[in-house]
C-alpha cells in the first residue's frame, strides 16, 4: 500500500563549502579555456589524463576505505565534488562507471583478494571498468540473457554477446552479467556477475557509431572466453539481487539532471544580463526545477548514506531529472535566434546541437522511462 | 510528528459536511476552536507575540496537512497575519484574522492629515476578509517606510467574491478613509510588503503540496479499487504511467515547499527557495490536478465526489501571491545577473 514518498531534507555536511571551493579551483586550473561543445559531452567526456589527476587528490573512491586507496570521506562531500565536476563539464567519462558501480560492488560484494587487487587502481585513475548488462535481446528486460558462462575444470567458459557497451574499447575491464544457471521458474535466478579484463582472448570488441556520428558504444561478443574461478564476483546465482542493489546509486546522482547543464549555461550567458520578461520566465523555469531535482537528489544520497535503499525515490529523481535534462534544449532553442550545430564556432549553437543529439539517451540509459515509472507504480503499491 | 497530529485532527474536524458549509458562507466554528486550542494558528510567531514559539518547519507540517484535508477556513491567513504582526513587533490579535494587500499589483498608501491618518488604494482578493476578527494591511508611508495597520472589516468598503474552491475573497477599498493613530504601527523595513507577499507564497506553496498528496493517495486508492474490463484499472500500464507521473509532481511539490520553509527556518534570504517553491508547485499543481481527474474519470468530476475539494484549491491557489511567471521572472531576472558562470553558484546556494 501507498506510504508515502521520502524525500526528507538533508543537509550538506559542515566542511562542505570549503571543500567545493577546493574543487572548484581545481577544475579552474585544470580546465580553464575548455570549449562549450566539450563541456556538453559532460559525463560522456573521456580524458584518462584528467581522471589520473582526479585520482592523484583522492577524488575517485573517494568514500571507500582508506587501505583499499580510498580517502574515507563521506557519500555528501562526494556529491558535491559530482556535481561541481558535472556543472563545469569535466570529462569524468573514463573513471565513472568504476567509480560510481564497479567500485562498490566489489567492495560490497568482491573477495578480498578483488579489492586489494582492482580498488586502488580504480582509485588512481588508472583502471576503467564498463557495464555488461544489455543484450541484442535483453535491453529493458534484462532477466532475459543469453550469455552464458559454464563451469569447466580450469574455469568458467564464457559465451554470448554484449550490446551498447559505452567506452568497452577504452576500458580495461568490464562487469559482466550473465546466466550461470539452468532457466527457472524464478526467471530472476541462475544469474551471476565477473570481473573480466576485456585484452583476454576470445573477446571482439566492434564500434557502434551513435547518431552524433560518435563512438561511444560497442559490441562485445565473447567466444569460449576462459574466466578464472577467482573472477566471479559475489555469489553464483545470487546476480539479480547484486545489480538491483547497484540502481539506486545508479539513478539519483546529478548525472541524471546536469547532462545538459552545459548548454543551460551557454543560454543564459547568450541571453545576457537582461534578456526580457519572456526569457526569464523560461530560464527561471528552469532554475525552480534544477534546484527541486538536487534538493531530491541529495535527500537519496542521504539516505543512501544512512544505510537505506529508497530505490523508488532513486527512481522518482531519475524520472524527473531525465525529462529536464530532455527538455532544456526544447526551451533554449526558442529563446535565441540560431541553427544548431556541433561544429559551430558561436558556443550556444555548438552545445545546443551536441545536447540535442545526446537528449533521446538520457531517458534510455540506466533503465528508460518507462520501465522506472514501472519501478515508481509498484511502489505506490499498484502491482 | 506534527504533521501527523494535524492530519489526525482534520480528518476528525474538517470533514466533507464542514467544507460544503463553508462554501456556502458558514464560518466552521468548530473547527476554529480545536485549531486554536491546538496552538494551529501561529506556531512559528514568539510566544511573547502571542503565538506558540515554534520553528517555521512547524508551520510548513500544519499547512502542508491542511492541503492534504482541504480544511476549509482561514488557517493560512491568520497564520499569515500572525506573522505579519509579529514582524512589526505587535502582539498577535485574538481570532481569525486576514491580511492585504495579497498580490504584486495592490498598493496601499498611508497619508499624515490632521494629527490622524488617510488610507488610499484598493487591495482586491483578500482572503477571509468579512469573517475575519481584523484586517491587518500594509501601507506605504512615502517616507521610504511601511506601516501595520489594523482595522475591523466592518467599517471597510467590501465587495464579495471567491475563489475556485469557494473560499471568500474580497475587494478592500479605501478613499480617503480616515483612521485614528492608535490603529497604526510604523516600521523601519521598506520591503515589508514584498516579504508579506513572500511567506503567503511559502504558504500556498505548503497547502498546495499537501493537496497534491492528497490528489495522489486518492487516485492511487481509487485506481485500486475501480474495476474496468475485469480488473482494477491501476493493474494497467497506461494507468500505472500517469500515476508514477503524478507521484514525481507531488515529491518535487512536497521538496520545493519544505525547502522554502528550511531557507525560511534558517533565516538569512529566502527570497530565492521561495521563487523557486511557488514557481515549481504550481507548476506541480497544474499537472497534478488534470491527472488526478484522468484517474478518476466521470467520477472525479461530479460534486458528489470530494476530489474537487483538492483540485479546485490547487487551481485556485497556484494564482495566488503570484502565479509561476511571476516567481519563474524573479528567478529568471537573478540567473540572467548572475549569467554563464555564476549560474551554477546561484544555483546550488539556493
């Protein structure tokens, strides 16, 4: 039945401000002149330099334990470092995924060995890790895999094919999610997840170019991949509940309402300081909405924090931030005379074309719409 | 929990029998004296002024049940004028009370004549006027300062009209209206207009949130239990949509508003959390009140149903103390001061 939705006030933690002023001079050093167009690939933006200097100051893993390379800090000043490197456009693309996922699964779920082995050098920047969910068959509904991985004598043989890989060709490892067991009644059941490094053979990576002409995606198949025994991460059979327990960090982040920020900016320093009454309404539109959706999204990172899962509000925040972070360019584009364009000298044409290009992802990726408002109508109690 | 205890008491004294009376002009009595009793009527003003000596927050859990119940009355406006007297330093006067002027548009101006006073302006739209006990205005004094000024609403030209919802709102007009000294309080703050029009749109930020959850529980209750094509109609995906819909409506409605209380509660400028709460719930409420009548079909549009009761609120109140423009303007005018690189800086300070 319906209780009710948890999005209680949670407070930045003292400390806080001087930390985002010491984030904040770091991103000047180190990005200063970069180009609006850039900043609009915002977490899409891959810079194995960048990410090995974020490493340097503690900044990847930031909130793990201090003996596997972590800096003990805690999940706020966390997200106020994200959402300072996300408003300024920082290319976090190449550590993001092993930071924000692989990182602490591992930590929840990995050996001891796994941690000693794979934590730190995800801290230092060096080592990037990407997701093996998705499935030609298997995109929504991810219960339906084929790959397979079956025990042999020197390991586990891996079989199958992994689609809309982002960066699997620029990282060095992947999580892989894949049927170890016979389908059951529970079709949820005989799943498992490896930590495989993608140079072992038998692995083919192929580019999928995106609309933008970009290559993010890939296509992995694996043929008779040999995994070694001390590669499954957590339990066999136990990697359905291992991934649901990945989603909530996965979908209340200010990655899921900053994508687009870039572009915001370029509008609003187009626009100048008095751009009209019809403009500001539109822009001030937009800031109501920005501030609602962190105010939502730091309320989940504090409960987070405190140990609790609120997936169905994780859910809520990614629904509403993927929407504004969709609609943005519909508003800019009709504040300001200009043809988008990525290859654009003027900054707001180049970002508008760039966001505009990446928008229809943005309620895709990490579970689209509809499948959240699924998530959101169970728990109203309606299924 | 406050809120809790609230929600208790309305659902006991503010049912369907009470609102129907109060639209047809009857003040809920009852009701009023369980509200006082209660410590309802000014939990966040001193208690030297009057009130109960509570936190802002306070306020926000007892408007936000009010809006989840539909109470009908002038809780927030009493409250309101509570506030206003207490900012001027005056003591809270006894009953229910309303305030003027409730929109961007009214000016009221205070005149020296004679060792007396003269009232000039029109303040339209105030709420509870007639029912009120007194009418706490804001003058300007032309000296660059602002007075408090208390009248009794019968010697006040008035012109009855309501809301959507059938809350009374009244047209206050004062031509050459002379008025003794005693009735007049002159403060220091030149904005006091401004900050009163502030916290009447943290308030109906407050109600309107809890209206929205109440539209929320109804239609999830109600798609539960309508039966069409031989199940519950919440058992259909296109049904379970709009629903998550409206949920995601109703928590950045319910944090927007508690955020503009937590800015308020803090103290400092709350200018911004306020803009930002009255711009994003009526935007909310808009959205949220047309789902809730697509859940509840030809039902939810009869008089019989009480769904009204909380739509015909929130359409009511999202064009009180300003609509979205507005406070999206007063947002909008900063982010464009602000512009490219102290866009994000205003942002996350809000």
């Amino acid at each position: 039945m319906y209780q009710g939705l948890n999005f209680e006030a949670v407070s930045l933690p003292p400390g806080a401000e001087a930390f985002r002023a010491e984030v904040k001079s770091f991103i000047h050093e180190h990005l200063a002149g970069m180009k609006p167009v850039a900043r609009a690939d915002s977490w899409n933006g891959f810079s194995a330099e960048f990410s090995r200097k974020l490493g340097a100051r503690g900044w990847i893993g930031m909130t793990w334990p201090k003996k596997y390379g972590g800096a003990e800090r805690s999940a706020l000043e966390r997200y106020v470092l994200l959402e300072e490197l996300l408003a300024a456009g920082a290319p976090v693309g190449a550590h993001w995924i092993a930071d924000r996922q692989s990182g602490p699964l591992l930590l929840r779920f990995g050996t001891e060995a796994q941690r000693a082995e794979f934590l730190p050098r995800i801290a230092r920047g060096e080592l990037y890790m990407c997701i093996g969910m998705s499935e030609p068959d298997s995109g929504s509904d991810l219960a339906a895999v084929r790959t397979r991985a079956v025990r042999s004598n020197e390991g586990w043989r891996v079989n199958g094919r992994k689609l809309w890989t982002s960066y699997a060709h620029r990282c060095h490892g992947m999580i892989l999610f894949c049927r170890t067991g016979a389908k059951e009644e529970d079709r949820h059941g005989g799943m498992s997840q490896f930590l495989v490094d993608l140079d072992w053979p038998g692995i083919t990576i192929r580019p999928i170019l995106n609309i933008a002409g970009e290559h993010h995606f890939n296509e992995i198949i694996f043929e008779d991949v040999l995994v070694p025994f001390d590669r499954l991460v957590g339990q066999e059979g136990q990697g359905w509940a291992q991934v649901m327990n990945e989603l909530a960090f996965e979908r209340s982040g200010p990655e899921r309402f900053l994508s687009a920020f870039a572009l915001f900016q370029e509008l609003v320093r187009a626009l100048g300081p008095e751009p009209g009454e019809r403009a500001e309404a539109a822009i001030g539109r937009l800031v109501a909405h920005l501030a609602t959706l962190r105010r939502m999204s730091i309320s989940v990172a504090g409960q987070l924090q405190a140990g609790r899962t609120p997936d169905v509000e994780a859910a809520l925040v990614k629904d509403l931030g993927t929407g504004f972070e969709q609609e943005l360019p519909e508003v800019a584009r009709l504040l300001l005379e200009s043809e988008p364009f990525a290859g654009s000298a003027d900054g707001f044409a180049a970002a508008l074309a760039q966001t505009m290009y990446y928008a229809p992802s943005f309620t895709l990726r990490g579970g689209t719409r509809e499948i959240l408002r699924g998530i959101i109508a169970r728990g109203l109690g309606l299924r | 929990m406050l809120f809790d205890a609230a929600c208790r008491l309305f659902e006991e004294g503010a049912g369907k029998e009470c609102r129907l009376a109060a639209e047809q002009g009857e003040f809920p009595e009852a009701l009023w004296v369980k509200l006082a009793d209660a410590g309802f009527l000014h939990p966040s003003v001193p208690e030297e002024l009057g009130g109960v000596g509570g936190d802002a927050l306070d306020e926000f859990a007892i408007l936000r049940a009010a809006g989840r119940h539909a109470v009908p009355g002038p809780l927030a406006d009493t409250m309101l004028a509570g506030w206003l007297a207490a900012a001027c330093g005056v003591k809270v006067p006894e009953g229910p009370l309303a305030v003027a002027p409730v929109n961007f548009t009214d000016r009221l101006r205070l005149h020296k004549a004679a060792g007396n006073y003269k009232l000039e302006g029109e303040a339209r739209r105030v709420a509870w006027a007639s029912a009120a006990r007194e009418v706490l205005l804001v003058a300007e004094t032309g000296d660059g300062g602002s007075a408090l000024v208390r009248l009794e609403p019968g010697g006040i030209r008035r012109a009855r009209e309501a809301n959507m919802a059938g809350e009374p709102r009244e047209t206050l007009a004062f031509r050459n209206f002379s008025l003794g000294a005693s009735l007049v309080t002159k403060v220091e703050v030149a904005d006091l207009r401004e900050r009163l029009l502030q916290r009447g749109a943290a308030m109906r930020a407050a109600l309107m949130a809890g209206a929205l959850e109440g539209v929320l529980a109804r239609a999830v209750t109600y798609a539960g239990e309508r039966v069409q094509f031989g199940r519950a109609i919440g058992k259909f995906q296109a049904v379970q949509q709009e629903l998550a819909k409206l949920a995601g409506q109703t928590a950045a409605a319910l944090t927007a508003a508690e955020g503009a209380y937590g800015a308020i509660s803090r103290g400092g400028d709350s200018l911004a959390a306020i803009a930002v709460a009255k711009a994003r719930v009526g935007e909310a409420a808009g959205i949220g009140a047309a789902i809730g009548h697509q859940v509840h079909g030809a039902m939810g549009f009869t008089h019989e149903h009480d769904l009204h009761f909380l739509t015909r609120r929130l359409w009511s109140w999202r064009d009180e103390f300003g609509n979205e423009a507005r406070w999206q303007i007063v947002l909008g005018r900063a982010a464009a001061r602000a512009g490219g690189e102290g866009l994000w800086p205003m942002v996350s300070a809000i």
